[in-house]
C-alpha cells in the first residue's frame, strides 16, 4: 500500500507548514487515475497524524474526475481509464485532469 508512505509525506510537510501550531484541516485533490486510492489514504492518516501537529486534523479529500482534450477535433470529455478515446474516436488526446495529487490546503490555528 502506497498510500501509507504518501500520508506520511503528507503528514510530515503539514507539520512543517503549520510552524509549530495546530493544524485543523488538510485538503487533497486526488485524481481518479492517479493511482491513489482515496478510501486507503483516509483509513492512513490518523494513525500516522497521532502525535504530531496534524493530529485530529480534518482530513478533506477531493476527488477530481479525468478529462481530456483531443488532438484531432479538440473537444474535451471524461475518460474514465487510460484506454478511452475521444467521441469522435480518436486516441491522441492530452489529459488536462485526474492524474494529480496535490495538497490544495492546510488550515492551522491562529498563533497565541
């Protein structure tokens, strides 16, 4: 399980952002063809958040559907795996979404 070396980088840099404070919430944006499995990552985090800053933070997870652009008649639709194609049926497309994972934010308490 990936996953779990993924929350721990997660962990590690919410920590490092929130300076010494507490962190309240993280936000993710995970695509549908990133590979990341968004169900692991939320079983992952509060374990590996225990005892750190990020500890019962929110973790707010955002799945962002694939889309694509074709090449050949430049519409834009969904691709739901790494074999679609485009409506009019061609195969050269560029993905404009659904392949990252990203931390969108980190929401800390205000400073004492």
């Amino acid at each position: 399980m990936h996953e779990l070396s993924i929350v721990c980088s997660i962990v590690e840099l919410a920590s490092q952002a929130a300076e010494g404070r507490r962190v309240r919430r993280v936000t993710l944006e995970i695509g549908t063809l990133s590979g990341v499995e968004p169900q692991a990552v939320a079983f992952c985090f509060p374990e590996v958040a225990r005892g750190t800053p990020v500890e019962d933070a929110t973790l707010d997870i955002r799945e962002v559907d694939a889309e694509a652009r074709c090449d050949v008649c430049g519409a834009e639709f969904p691709t739901p795996d790494m074999l679609s194609a485009c409506p009019c049926g061609s195969r050269q497309f560029q993905r404009l979404r659904g392949e990252e994972l990203n931390i969108k934010s980190i929401e800390v308490e205000e400073a004492a």
